[in-house]
C-alpha cells in the first residue's frame, strides 16, 4: 500500500476531516432509517475531506504528493470496482437463467426437516458464498426458510442468523468471497491459495454456534405456507456457469504466473459472458431474446460507490497521519504482552469493530497502515474481519438484507439472542487458526 510521512494530525485540516468522516459514516449507520443511500454521504464527505487538504496544501511543496496519494487511492478503487462489476454481472446472469431460482424450488419440495432445511441452507450458504457475495447468498437461502417456515417466527428468526453466520463465515476463506479478501489479494499481501488455510478456522466459526443454534430447531417434517411451482434453469445456465469458472481461472492465472492485476483476467473473463450472450441471442427463438446489457447495468451501483467513498475518504485521513498514528498505537506491544500476542489481540480487535462498523472501512484502514505481520496474521485479520460482523445483524451486508427480506420475523433483538454463541464460535475460530497453523503450516509464523 501506499505510504506517506506526512502529518497533520494536530491541525485544523486533521480535525475538520475527522469531523467530516464522523458525520458522514452517522449518515451511513442511519441508512435504514432516513432511506439514504449509504455511498451518497460517503462520496460527499470523500469530496469535502480532499477539498480540505487541496486547500491547505495549496501552494505548497506536499500540493503533488497530496495529488499523487490521491491518484494511487484512486486507482485501487478502479480496480476493485471493475473486478466486482464482472463478479456481479455474472452473478446477475446466473439469477436471470433462474440458476438460484431452481435451487431453492428444489429446497422447499424437498420434503425436509426444519432441522434439516436449518442445516441445508447454512451448509450451501457457507460453500455458495465464496463464489457469490454474502449478500445474494443470504437472500437466496433467506427466502428458502422464510418459504418453508410459514408462521414459526422461531425458526424463520434462528435460520436467518445461521445464514448470515455461515455466507460470512464462507466469505473468508476466498478472494472472491468478500470485499475485505478481495481487497488483500489485490494489494498483494497473501497469494490466492493461501486464502484456503482459512477454512478451518472459518468452519468453525460457523459450525459451533449452528450446532448449538439447531437444538432450538424442531426436528418435524417442515410445511410450507405456499404451493411451490417446478422451476427449471433456463437454456445456458450450466454453460454461464462455466465461463464464470472460466474466468476466476483467469483472473488467478494471470495475477500468478504473469503478475497481471486480477482485474486484467476479470475483464477478460466478462468478454467470454457478452460473446456468449451474443450466441444466446442469436440462438434464441423467443419473442424476448436474452440481453446481457442489462443484467450488467444492474450490478449493485451504491455497494460499488460507497466502496469508492470509503476508499477516498479514509486514504484523505491516511493522509493527513491518522492511519500511521493508529498503526503506532494498536499494532505495537502492550504492557505486559509480546509483540506478537499484541498484534493478535488488535486483529481480533478488527472482528469486534466489524460488527459495529462497515468491515470494509476498517480492512481498508489496516491495509493503508501495512504494519508488519507473518502471513499467519494476515490471514488472521482477514478471518476476523470478514466473520466479527455476524456477530450482530447491522454488522454485515447479508444481515442487514435479511432483516429488510424477513421483516418482523428476523430483528436486531432476535439476532442479539444467539450473539453469545456466535462471539463463543469467533473464539474458537481464531484458536483453530491458530492450532492449525502451529501444527500443519509453520511457516506462516
């Protein structure tokens, strides 16, 4: 990441955009209540924090390196950004060719359980979400319980917290599986494969708080309050699925034997999606052939925005010095403690705050600060990052989505009950993260 030696941090601009960025990010956690779109107030207060240093190092000797951090912030918005669109169109097309459609009509006729839909949806969110973001892996599976629980508020309420907990838990262990482990990838800090060693830790932190979530499951034959129709995947979608295979490929082997960025491999990979949609328009007899244009245009523009904010408005505080002189605090040796116990405390810190605070914020402040850390504890921050926001229903993208898809029966309060048990299966999460590393790869010591 980029690194400056500048210092503001006692002046009336350090001041005035911590300000900016408090006020802002209020406006973000009030979102669901004011209906303001969380990259709206994120962009703004990017603006005015770069406005802020433009003025007070105008004229001056730090104006070009002012500009030059900007750019750099800049660029690892863009390519993130253009990585997620390809991911996200894909993700669109698979939804258009009923792929996600057709698995959850074949949930709900199953004949299961409600203990065994509770296991079903968590165990294919956990695998399904480092393919496809946590968000549309919770909706997804979300509209299965919700399908088959009827009016048992109790298990619509337990099965919507097992799914968060395991989309996010599953969104660890990939690059692909959420921003915060996308955005280590692209820096460079950990190589693809290594994300993997995250799955037995991320396991865990799902595995523990659903065995114990599922005693309060009935274990009857479900029944649910609507007759589901057959649905069937439309001509393509095994093949969409494919190129999108294709193209992770791509991404992967380009950023690894050629030290291309992964967006290069992604965008590549999107040329496969539009050339065959071409064919599948083509090909098609129906009086409204496919179209991938506008599965493209509908990607998740404010996630993207907000994403954008965040980086600009927290590389301005990078900046200004904020992000080194928290990088002093936390990641140095406490009274009492190791430098390496410390480091591990901070990053399961991270966790903490990620339940209260957007995780991407806060893996991009750790990234900007880059303190030294074995890979061990990198991959650490990044579990913790990525898993810390299941542990309250605000803390996650998958979470919020649920409670506005599960309204009345999934809450704030009903997640808050099983928190003990999620916190108990973050523990044991990083303690198998630690076990594991000490026992089967020491070198990421």
């Amino acid at each position: 990441m980029h690194e400056t030696t500048t210092t503001f941090t006692n002046t009336w601009v350090g001041y005035a955009a911590l300000t900016v960025l408090l006020v802002g990010y209020i406006f973000v956690i009030a979102e669901e209540k004011i209906h303001l779109r969380k990259s709206k107030p994120v962009l703004f207060a990017a603006g005015i924090i770069w406005l802020l240093i433009g003025i007070a190092m105008y004229g001056t000797e730090q104006a070009e390196a002012a500009a030059e951090h900007l750019r750099h912030n800049f660029w690892e918005w863009a390519e993130i950004l253009v990585f997620l669109m390809v991911a996200m169109s894909y993700v669109n097309v698979l939804e258009e060719r009923r792929v996600f459609d057709t698995l959850r009509s074949r949930l709900i006729r199953g004949g299961w359980t409600y203990r065994q839909l509770f296991w079903l949806t968590g165990t294919i969110a956990f695998f399904l979400s480092p393919v496809a973001d946590n968000m549309t892996t919770a909706l997804i599976m979300g509209a299965v319980a919700i399908a088959v629980g009827g009016r048992n508020s109790a298990f619509i309420s337990a099965s919507c917290v097992n799914i968060v907990v395991a989309a996010n838990a599953g969104g660890a262990f990939s690059p692909f599986g959420d921003i915060t482990t996308l955005m280590v990838w692209q820096a460079g800090i950990l190589p693809f494969f290594d994300f993997f060693h995250l799955l037995p830790s991320a396991l865990v932190t799902w595995l523990l708080p659903a065995i114990i979530m599922s005693l309060t499951i009935p274990n009857r034959r479900a029944v649910s309050n609507r007759v589901e129709s057959v649905v069937t995947m439309k001509v393509g979608a095994r093949r969409v699925m494919m190129l999108f295979a294709l193209t992770i490929a791509c991404a992967v082997a380009g950023h690894n034997f050629f030290h291309f960025p992964p967006v290069v491999g992604m965008l590549f990979g999107l040329s496969f999606l539009k050339l065959f949609g071409y064919y599948l328009k083509m090909s098609s007899t129906d009086d409204n052939p496919f179209d991938v244009m506008p599965l493209v245009q509908r990607i998740e523009w404010d996630t993207l925005l907000f994403f954008g904010g965040i980086i600009l408005a927290v590389g301005g505080i990078g900046y200004l010095g904020y992000l080194s002189l928290l990088s002093s605090t936390a990641y140095e040796s406490w009274a009492g403690m190791s430098r390496e116990m410390s480091v591990t405390v901070a990053n399961a810190g991270v966790g903490v705050l990620s339940a209260l605070i957007d995780n991407i914020p806060i893996m991009f402040a750790v990234l900007s600060m880059n303190p030294e850390m074995s890979e061990w504890q990198w991959l650490l921050v990044t579990l913790t990052a990525g898993v810390g926001g299941s542990m309250l229903s605000i803390g996650s993208a998958a979470g919020v989505a649920l409670m506005g898809a599960a309204r009345g029966h999934y809450t704030f309060a009903s997640h808050l009950r099983f928190t003990p048990v999620i916190g108990l299966g973050y523990i044991a999460g990083i303690a198998t993260h630690y076990g594991y590393a000490v026992l089967l790869v020491p070198h990421l010591f």
